[in-house]
C-alpha cells in the first residue's frame, strides 16, 4: 500500500511529509520526501500554544488551541499536496495518511498526551483516508504513548547485524535497541536539539546551532552540567517519556553565548549515554537520525561520551530527515491492519497494543 506519514516536532521547524509502499510488516520502500518549513508566525504561534497547553491540568478547547490546531491541519494538508506533485502520485492511488499532529503537551504520569490536528478535516480535504491520534489509546492504559517509531526501527534494521540502537536526535532525543530483529527496548533518553535551539535562538536570534559552530567555540561549564544531570529522570528505568518543556535552559543562563551553548550540547550527549548504559545489552553500533546528526559537535562529544561512533542511519540507505514521518505511514498501515504498534518494552504497556484513530472521507 502507498502510504503517506506526517511528523512534526517538538522543535517547531516544520513538517516531515513522506510517501513510502509497505505492508506494514517487513516490506518497506521509500518513495518520496518533503520537509515543509513552518514561517516565523506559524512558529510563534504554536509555541504560544504549546506555552498555553502546559498550564492547563487537562486538554480543553480554548480558543488558542482551536486555532493553533486549524494551523496544523491546514498547513499538513498543503504538504500532503506538495509531496504528491513532487512524487507525481495522485491522491487516489494513495492508501492511507498517518498524522501525528502536534504535541503539545505530554503528560503519561496524569493519564493523557495531547496532540492538536484534525484527522476528520484532514482526510475531507486530502480525499484520503487518515489514521491520527497514535498515542491516546497506548496512555489510557497505563503506557508512556512513546516512542511509538520502534516497530519501524525494527522493520528498517531487520537484515542488520545486531544488536544495535537506534538514536532519534529531534528536540527529544529517543533511544531504540534492535536485537535479533526486534525492537526490544526504547525510551526517551532526555533533551536532544531542544534545549540548544532554544539557546541560541535567545542569544543569536538563529533557529539553531548551525554545524555545532557556537558550541564548538564554547567551553563546557562542569558545575553547570553535573547539576543538570542530576535528575531523577535520568536514573528512573525505563520506560520512560518526556515533554519537551521537562527541562529547561535556565541553569545555564549567566554564560557566554559560546559556552551555554556547549554545555548544553554536553548535556544532551551525557543523556545519551546515560540512557545508553540502562539498555539490557550494549550495542555494536550507534546509527543516528534526526536533525541532531547534522551535528558534528555533538556527534563528537556523543561518540568521547559513549565510546561508539555515531552512524548517520543514511549510510545506510534509510531516510535521515524522514524517519519518523515514514514510521508513522507504516504505523497507519498497521494500525488499519489491525496489528500492534506499541510494546511492553518500548511504551510500558501490559501487552502489545495497536493505536490511532480512522477517518474516512466525508462524501463529497
């Protein structure tokens, strides 16, 4: 089945759009992939929303909300239409869509994860077939509604020696161990991009450290750092989630643009290893996706703390940019299936679980 996944993060780019063929098991093939970036306004907006969201003990329809969740909706509507005049596949050909939405809160621990997007409008306007609200079901039971990309992982990494892990450097940075053809343990390892882009957004007014440069020039503050790792999310056992806004830059505000940005870069790589050290088994290989792999400064400072060497998963012909938009094409295919999308060990569900809602289109 052609199908079309949607992601976008917590970092508030923009969108991910992939169109991949899979059958929702071992086959997968990608096809096409777009990244749309979000304007400074459409940025400004959902960081006020997402500002908005944390404060509120549960998910309400607030006007700011409602509106912020229209934005998404529209603007993953435009993408779906891009990728497909980029792909020169038409609408109809297309099996189903898999919309994330945006989180913007994420609270398991109170039972609930709240991301903005209307499956419904989506599918009326794209004439496809959607599958949205992937994490809902797997936190009413009791999971961590992520990461939920590890069954994709598994299907990717299933002619790869193992073991290996699979490191998602987004705004939070998600750990996957691949053994024996399956994903046997994931969970967030803590802050990856999020905490660095939003330094140097306030210090520079750039969306992010472009090549690590600012880092790079930097010296970490070892107090500054010990202090932030002194976390009890750090030594919790897995599995184990977080919201984007569960930490924040204010330890390292008093130093130099040069060296706030390296200890934070440090921090993210003294997470990683971290998490790394809490798997079952150690890992043969490091393979690397996300935006953070665009990083060399944190590659290194990963690869000193780690003792492994980061591989960008591109070298292995996998889609470095368009991992988790693909994942959650292969998870709608899935879940329209029938089959699970979230395990024991990757949420910390009871049992393996499928996930997400259908929307049919309207007739026209």
């Amino acid at each position: 089945m052609l199908a079309i996944g949607l992601m976008s993060g917590t970092s508030l780019d923009g969108i991910d759009a992939a169109l991949i063929e899979t059958d929702g098991r071992r086959s997968v093939r990608s096809i096409a992939f777009r990244g749309e970036p979000y304007s400074d306004a459409a940025r400004a907006q959902l960081s006020e929303a997402t500002a908005l969201a944390l404060t509120y003990p549960r998910p309400r329809a607030s006007p700011e909300l409602v509106a912020a969740g229209a934005l998404i909706t529209r603007t993953h509507a435009l993408a779906v239409q891009k990728l497909l005049r980029d792909a020169g596949v038409a609408a109809s050909d297309v099996g189903v869509i898999g919309f994330h939405g945006q989180t913007v809160a994420h609270r398991p621990d109170r039972r609930w994860t709240w991301q903005i997007g209307d499956g419904q409008v989506l599918a009326d306007v794209t004439r496809i077939r959607t599958v949205a609200d992937f994490r809902s079901a797997d936190v009413a039971a009791g999971g961590q509604g992520a990461p939920l990309i590890p069954i994709y992982h598994a299907a990717l990494a299933a002619g790869v020696a193992s073991p290996i892990a699979i490191l998602n450097l987004g705004g939070v940075a998600n750990v996957t161990l691949v053994d024996a053809g399956e994903a046997v343990a994931a969970f967030d390892t803590g802050p990856a991009n999020g905490l660095i882009d939003s330094w140097v957004e306030q210090e520079s007014g750039a969306r992010f450290d472009a090549g690590g440069a600012l880092a790079a020039a930097g010296r970490v503050d070892e107090a500054v750092l010990t202090a932030m790792l002194d976390h009890p999310f750090f030594a919790a056992p897995y599995p184990k989630s977080l919201d984007r806004n569960d930490f924040t830059i204010q330890p390292a505000r008093g130093l130099s643009a040069a060296d706030g940005a390296a200890t934070l870069t440090a921090f993210t790589a003294a997470s990683v290893a971290e998490g790394l050290a809490l798997l079952p088994c150690a890992p043969q290989r490091l393979l690397v996706a996300g935006g953070g792999r665009h990083n060399p400064t944190l590659l290194a400072m990963i690869a000193v703390r780690t003792g492994l060497t980061p591989e960008p998963v591109d070298a292995l012909g996998w889609h470095g940019d368009g991992l988790e938009a693909e994942g959650f094409a292969y998870m709608a295919v899935r879940t329209l299936e029938g089959l699970p999308i979230s395990f024991p060990g990757t949420t910390g569900v009871p049992r393996a679980m499928p996930g997400g809602t259908v929307f049919v289109p309207h007739a026209s």
